[in-house]
C-alpha cells in the first residue's frame, strides 16, 4: 500500500478533521489512493487541525476517524 505524503501546510500534523462532517483522517495511514479526500478537504477550507496531534484529542473534540481508517 502506497501511502499519501502530509500537505506542505501541514507537514508537522498527522491528524486532519473535517469540520463539516467531524470525521478526522489520519493523513500517515490514509492510502495514495484516497488522497483526494485531504485535497478537498484543503480546496473546501473546512479542515481543523489538532493541538497535541493526537486522535484522542481529535475524539475530545468530537470528532471520530474515518470509516476507512478504523480496525474492527
């Protein structure tokens, strides 16, 4: 599995939320193949970044990883 590169702007975060769907994606898992899903996310302006990077931070925010990113 080839796995995307972080945007330029945010070289130094692994998760990215979306805020219109409070989905959050974690770009260094997230398969070239769905890259366009971080490109319009970025295109929309819609995107939320998280201070510590972390995905319990993004799930104290209310936001869930998405669908395609979850184990089970």
């Amino acid at each position: 599995m080839i796995v995307m590169e972080r945007p330029v702007r945010f070289e130094h975060h692994r998760y990215l939320g979306d805020k219109r769907t409070q989905v959050v994606y974690d770009v260094d898992a997230l398969p070239e193949s769905e890259a366009h899903r971080i490109e319009e996310l970025l295109e929309a302006e819609t995107f939320l970044c998280f201070g510590p990077d972390t995905l319990a931070e993004a799930a104290n925010r209310g936001y869930r990883l998405w669908k395609g990113q979850r184990v089970g």
